[in-house]
C-alpha cells in the first residue's frame, strides 16, 4: 500500500506509460498480482512466511492458477486479467516491516 501511495506521488503524464509497462509485463493475463512475482530474495521468503493465511492461501492460488495456465500455453478470459487499479502490494508492509529489522539488526552488530 505504501508503494502505490509513493506511486500516485509520481507526475499524472507517467500515468498512462505505467499503465502500459503494466500491461506489457504480462503477469496480468494469468491473474496474478505484483507482488506475486517478486523474486524469493530471504527478505521476501520472510515476508510471505508472516502473510495472515488468508492473503497467504489467495497467493498461493493466482500462482498455482498461473502455472497451470503456463503449462496449458493459455491466459484468462480478457475480463478475468488483473486491472492495473486492482493491483494491490499486499506484501509491502510486511516487506517493509522484514527490511527495518533487518537494518536494525545490522546496525545493532555493527556496534557491539
């Protein structure tokens, strides 16, 4: 949430070239959402390990959705793709919350 807010920070004119490299990039067609394809750096592992279940079992389902799609070489009907003003960064607070422990941890051994 905090990302997209940053986000709407940006000037109104990027507005439809975010909307295009949103398009672009693909994911969409499978349903899945950003956060979705992050890759499984350890702070994303652990972001996703604190996810409540339900965010965690609805995860799980677009990405296992989206590989069997893959595997079928198909994509969802057009009004089944995830809309750009649907895309939601559930995993940011977490992220965000897993990156500041991380610093702090780092800076703790850093002075003892």
């Amino acid at each position: 949430m905090a990302s997209r807010a940053a986000a709407t920070k940006l000037p109104s004119w990027l507005d439809p070239l975010r909307k295009w490299a949103y398009n672009a990039s693909g994911f969409n067609k499978y349903g899945l959402l950003h956060d979705d394809c992050l890759y499984d750096y350890d702070d994303v592992k652990e972001a996703v390990r604190r996810l409540p279940p339900d965010l965690l079992h609805a995860r799980n389902f677009r990405i296992i959705r989206a590989m069997q799609l893959a595997i079928q070489h198909d994509v969802l009907p057009k009004e089944q793709w995830t809309k750009f003003e649907e895309d939601v960064r559930y995993l940011q607070p977490y992220l965000d919350e897993v990156r500041r422990e991380q610093e702090e941890k780092d800076e703790w051994d850093k002075n003892h």
